[in-house]
C-alpha cells in the first residue's frame, strides 16, 4: 500500500471528527443559553418584586387603595422591554413576557417553548413567599412545557 492510498481516509476520518465536536459545541452552548436565559428571568422577576414593594411600602406610608387586578406589572411602573400585555392565548414568539388572562399568571416563555409562571399572591397565601409586604407577593409556581 503506498502513502496515497492511506491519505485518502485522513480527509473524510477528520470532518467526521470536527462533525462530532461541533455537534457537542452546539449542544453545550445550548446549555448555556438556557441558562443565561433563566439567570435574566430571575434577575427581572427580582427587580419586579423590589418594584412591587416599593409601591406596598408607598401604600403603608400615605394609603390608598391598591389595584384589584391579579396582573402585578399593572401595579407598578416600569414593564420589562419585552413584554406583550394582557393575552387570552400563548403568544408563539418566545423571550417574552405577558400575563395569562385565563389563569392570571404572569408568565415568561423561553425561546424553547416552556414556560415560567408567576403569580400575585395575597394574604395567607402570601405567607411563604420571599420579598412579600403587607401580605402581598409575587410567588413562582411553577414550569410549563408546550
């Protein structure tokens, strides 16, 4: 057998190798995406309860009636970039944000297609829920995968 002969294997052995780690590259920085997307939902829903107590706090200071929707960007300010309102129906577009009519749930859906959902909560239920005031509080309940 002459050295050509053993070359000709070389080229097709060494894309199915690059094939292999770009397959495992591609996976792995899935992973990673995923996981930069959950840290930002946190980050966001952390910022909306500061926001949230902030108005509870103004409450308890001068009064007044709070808002009697179960919607808690309706009871503050600042809305996050991408949030699309009050929907009847799961939006197709993932990375956004809208509240769940039907289930009054203040839902993220994940560019993968599940979703995290939240909700206000009041009184005892309120209770175990961290960063709640006057007994009011946004309490994370739960996955969904569509």
């Amino acid at each position: 057998m002459d050295r050509r002969e053993g070359r000709r294997y070389e080229f097709p052995v060494l894309v199915a190798i690059i094939g292999v780690l770009a397959f495992l590259l591609m996976n792995a920085l899935d992973r990673v995406r995923e996981e930069f997307e959950e840290a930002a939902v946190q980050s966001e829903v952390a910022a909306l309860r500061v926001e949230l107590m902030d108005r509870l706090a103004h409450h308890q200071s001068v009064g007044g009636a709070l808002p009697v929707s179960r919607n808690p960007l309706l009871w503050i300010e600042r809305k996050p970039g991408n949030y699309l309102g009050e929907l009847e129906a799961t939006p197709e577009a993932g990375g956004v944000w809208y509240f769940d009519r039907k289930r009054e749930e203040l839902v993220y859906r994940y560019r993968s297609g599940r979703e995290a959902r939240f909700r206000l909560v009041r009184g005892v239920e309120a209770g175990g829920v961290k960063a709640s005031l006057a007994g009011v509080g946004l309490a994370r309940i739960g996955e969904t995968t569509n």
